[in-house]
C-alpha cells in the first residue's frame, strides 16, 4: 500500500493571509475551516510557548474533516528549559492536554536547541518514556546530531528534514524511518525546487511511507502556493508514470 502525503504550512492564523489565500471576508474563527478544505494537515508551532486549553484543542478538532492531521510542536519546557532531561512530568502534561484532538492528533515535533549536543545516553533516556501511541519527529540543529538518525528509525521516531536558505538539501533520498517529516523553511521555491523535492518524496511513498511536509508561512500567501504546488506536483508526477 502507497504512503499518504500529507501537504500544509506551520500555522494558519496569518492577517496578512486575508484577501490572498483566505477571502476577504472570512471571519477569524472559520480560518481554520477554509484552511482544512484545501489542505490535509497543519504544523501549530502557538504550542511551543503556551499549552492551550482542552477547549482550543477540541475547537480545532470540531472545525476540521475527519482524515484531517494537527502536527503539535512540543514545548520548549521539555525541548529548550529542561533541554529532553527529567522532562516526563511536561511530556506527559503536553500529551494529556492534546487529547481532545483525537484521530485529528498527527506528529509531536521536538524541536532542540541549536546548542544543544549529541548525547546518546540523553536521547535513549528520554525515548524511552515516550508513549508508542503517537508519532514523534526530531528537529535536531546541532551537527552532532547526524549519529542519531539510525537511532531514532529503530525506535520508531522521525528525523526531521530541515531546510532553509542558508542550508538547502542536497541529499537525494529521505532519511530512514517509520514516516518522512519534512519542515521546507526557504523564502521562495522555484518550480524546479519543488519538482527536486517530489522526486524525493515518492520514492518514499511508492514504498509505503507516509510524508509529512510543511511550509514556512511568511512572505502572505507564500506557504500555501508552494504547498499547494507541491502536492499537485507528487499527485502528477505520480500519475504520468504509472
């Protein structure tokens, strides 16, 4: 069975969206509503600083189609403060207050510190206590942390693939494990970007692996096109060769 592609933005809630993506009109409690009939998933990176209430998670599931996926950035309590150690009491807090999402709950993104270092000992400790019932990707920013891919596939964890201007992606294939996560954080693609990127994504699903895949949300409608433009890529691509 082929893989899913799950194509969004970090964030939906943007001001500078109205008139471009959403309608000018669009009251701020249906964004996300709209924003749920064009695109499959989302990155909320609001949970990163604030843990919000049961009422917020279970809106966001009420406004959105079953199928639907919320990808929660965890909380730099557990990512930047206590930096994965001793961190059980917040990991099991931030996994409790997203229960109202139900079947709409997609990815947990750890998202580290760029100094913080490769400690195997750290990482295989703090793994350890995560529940298997949800997937988990790392967003690892210290270099040192490329030993730690293997890692994280044999524990049934992501590795998150992270590009920006200054650090463009030059491997041809996904790193290994249970899913891809992909966090696609450039000013602007190109249409030959975006068509290097499926190339790379559907080899991943050809194999039965699902994508996750989201874009940076500045620069008003910019996330949403190159989303959009993506999965219409894969969705073609796809289909011209088979």
């Amino acid at each position: 069975m082929a893989g899913r592609l799950h194509v969004g933005t970090s964030g939906f809630a943007y001001p500078e969206w109205k008139g471009v993506f959403y309608p000018p009109d669009l009251k701020q409690r249906d964004t996300l509503r709209f924003y749920a009939s064009r695109f499959g998933t989302v990155e909320i990176n609001y949970t990163f600083r604030r843990y919000p209430p049961a009422e917020t998670f279970a809106a966001w599931r009420e406004q959105t189609p079953e199928g639907f996926l919320i990808t929660l950035k965890a909380n730099q309590q557990i990512t930047h403060w206590r930096r994965l150690a001793d961190a059980d009491g917040p990991v099991s807090r931030f996994l409790e207050g997203a229960r109202p999402l139900g079947s709409r709950l997609g990815v947990i993104l750890f998202q580290c510190p760029p100094n913080l270092p490769y400690d195997r000992t750290l990482i295989e400790a703090f793994m350890a206590h995560l529940p298997p019932t949800y997937r988990y990707a790392f967003e690892f920013r210290h270099p040192s942390w490329v030993e730690a891919k293997e890692l994280l596939a044999e524990r049934q964890a992501a590795w998150c693939v992270a590009e920006t201007d200054d650090q463009p992606l030059i491997d041809d294939r996904l790193p290994p494990g249970p899913f891809a996560y992909l966090r696609l954080r450039k000013e602007r693609y190109s249409d030959e970007e975006l068509a290097a990127w499926a190339r790379r994504i559907r080899p991943a699903l050809d194999s039965g692996t699902d994508v996750f895949c989201y874009f940076k949300h500045e620069e008003k409608d910019a996330g949403p096109i190159f989303a959009d433009r993506l999965q219409r890529t894969v969705e073609e691509g796809a289909t011209g060769e088979r």
